[in-house]
C-alpha cells in the first residue's frame, strides 16, 4: 500500500465587521488603550485593543465624534 500524504490543514481568515465602537479606555502603566466595539451579527460587545481597529472606518468614525 502506498502511504497517504498528511492532509494539509486549511486556515481560513474570517471577517467580522464592526457596527460600532462604544466606549474608549486606557489600560495598564503603558496607556494602551482598548475599545469597546459591537460586531454586526455578535449579541454581546467586545473589547479590542487599538491594533486590531487600526486603519478601520469605525475607527475613524469614533475620533472623528470625539472631536465634534
């Protein structure tokens, strides 16, 4: 018999899509901060650190309320 190859696991990157960021903190000594954000389809918000909303239209959309 001829030995079968290792099946190759398959990664798949998932989208998640924000509805809204809700609430901003800072946390620690370093003042990183983190965002409360509600996910379109999520019942329940999150908080994400500020690397993961980076480059987002929720992102710009909360600084840009924040300075009105």
């Amino acid at each position: 018999k001829k030995k079968k190859a290792p099946r190759q696991r398959r990664f798949t990157i998932e989208t998640y899509v924000i509805e809204s960021i809700l609430e901003e903190k800072n946390v620690s000594s370093k003042e990183k901060k983190i965002f409360l954000v509600r996910w379109i389809g999520w019942e329940d918000p999150t908080w994400e650190p500020l690397l993961l909303l980076k480059d987002t239209e929720a992102l710009q959309n909360w600084k840009q309320a924040r300075v009105q």
